[in-house]
C-alpha cells in the first residue's frame, strides 16, 4: 500500500452542474448472500422464495440498503469519486427490485457549494423496464487537494 500512488476523484474546483455518471449493475445470488451474510440480515421477504411468493410482491425484493450501496459505491468510487465523503442522503425507493434485476444508476451534480466545499447530487435509479426504483439526494465533500510532500520533508532543511 505505502508507495503506491492513489488517484483522487474530483477536486471542487473540477466539479460544475450538469456533471454526471452512468453505471449498471445487475443484481446476482452471490451479491445478495455477500450482503446478507455482512448485515445477518435475515428478513423473510429477502431470502425466502416460499414466503415472498405469498406477499404482494410475489417474489423476493433486494434490500434497500443494498441498493444503497449501489449509489454510495457510485458517488466514492466515480462522482465525485475516491477521496470524497457522502454527509447527507435523502433516498426514496418508490418501487421494489427483484433478484437479478438491473438497475441503472444516473448520478448528476445539481449544485455546487464552493464556500461549505459540498456538492448537491441527484440520484436516480431505473430498472430493466425504465421504473424508477431510486430517486434522491445526496450531499458530499469532495475530495480536498492534499498538501505537497516535498514541502513538508524538507522542512529540517529551511
């Protein structure tokens, strides 16, 4: 890990409204017996084809939690990216999704708070049929400009 360069996502003064990030994720069994052997998780409604098929949804829904990770994954992996913080969400999952359903995660920067060094994000998630299942926001601190090695090491010598 020591001496090998990491890339930092956006810095604030790279990002402007309108910026935006695409991803597709299908939803798969390993992905969802990783999550719910992380969280014990163990909600009838996830899990158990028997039980779900004798609710409403007919079917076993993905956790909204996972679908979460979807969008945090997105925001510090890419928009804004690595080195960023998410501070704040507001995430609404008007629709169930299904296992191995595809979901489509559109992220876009709706505001840009240069003096609070927060960046307002609009999330939205289709699956395979163009429904939105995620709708929301969130809010998130980019990643700030590290300071210079070399003025820091050399400092003894000055």
């Amino acid at each position: 890990m020591l001496g090998k360069k990491r890339t930092l996502g956006k810095k604030l003064k790279d990002i402007n409204v309108g910026d935006s990030y695409t991803t597709t994720s299908k939803i798969e069994d390993k992905d969802l017996l990783l999550y719910l052997g992380i969280t014990d998780d163990a909600n009838p409604l996830y899990i158990q084809h028997d039980y779900a098929s004798q609710t409403p949804f007919k079917q076993p829904l993905v956790p909204p939690v996972m679908l979460n990770g979807l969008v945090t994954s997105a925001v510090s992996m890419q928009l804004p990216g690595p080195g960023c913080h998410i501070m704040e969400e507001h995430i609404r999952y008007p629709k169930p999704v299904y296992h191995y359903s595809e979901v489509t995660i559109t992220l876009e920067v709706i505001d840009v708070k240069q003096e609070d060094h927060v960046v307002s994000v609009k999330v939205t998630g289709l699956d395979e049929d163009q429904q939105v299942v995620i709708t929301g926001t969130v809010e998130v601190s980019p990643a700030y400009e590290p300071e210079s090695m070399n003025a820091r090491s050399l400092e003894n010598f000055y």
